[in-house]
C-alpha cells in the first residue's frame, strides 16, 4: 500500500519531464531553421569535411560535396526521428 501510494506521488514529474524534452529539442529545431543559407551551408560544409577526412584520410571537395548532401539529408531525417520519439514518450507518459 505504501509503495503504491508513493509512486502515485511521482507520476506527475515524468510526463512535464517528457513534455519538456519536446519543447526544448523543438527549440533547437528552431534554432537551426533560423539559420540564414550561408551560415548553415558553411556549418554542414564544415562538418562534412571533417568528418570526410576522419573517414577517409582525403580532402577531395567532390567528395566532400557528395558527402555534405548525404549529411544533410541523415540530420533532417535524425532530427524529426528524434522529435517523433520524444512526442510518442511524451504522449504515453501522459497517458494519451
């Protein structure tokens, strides 16, 4: 009886807690969206080639640039998986 009564307690943290998370990775959706075209297309530039010649040990911009827009596409993707995760975490802690 007192184990139950003490969870009951609890539950309201874990749903705000999930709720929190989607606003807070929404806001850095946001964020990033903000970006104008120069200053996102040099922060991808530069990721893909750092992580172009981690990978490979070359400095081609051809490859580079094949690997940007594979780059790119992976993040949006990951980025709206995440968010999709947290909003399904958050709708079950809820209890929707």
């Amino acid at each position: 009886m007192y184990l139950e009564n003490n969870r009951s307690n609890h539950q309201p943290i874990r749903p705000m807690f999930a709720w929190i998370l989607v606003v807070l990775w929404m806001l850095i959706i946001f964020l990033l969206s903000a970006q104008d075209g120069t200053e996102s297309g040099q922060l991808s530039n530069n990721l893909a080639a750092w992580l172009y010649k981690f990978f490979t040990g070359q400095t081609d911009p051809a490859g580079i640039t094949a690997f940007e827009a594979i780059l790119r596409q992976i993040a949006h993707g990951s980025v709206y998986f995440i968010l999709a995760i947290l909003v399904s975490l958050a709708l079950s802690r809820s209890g929707i």
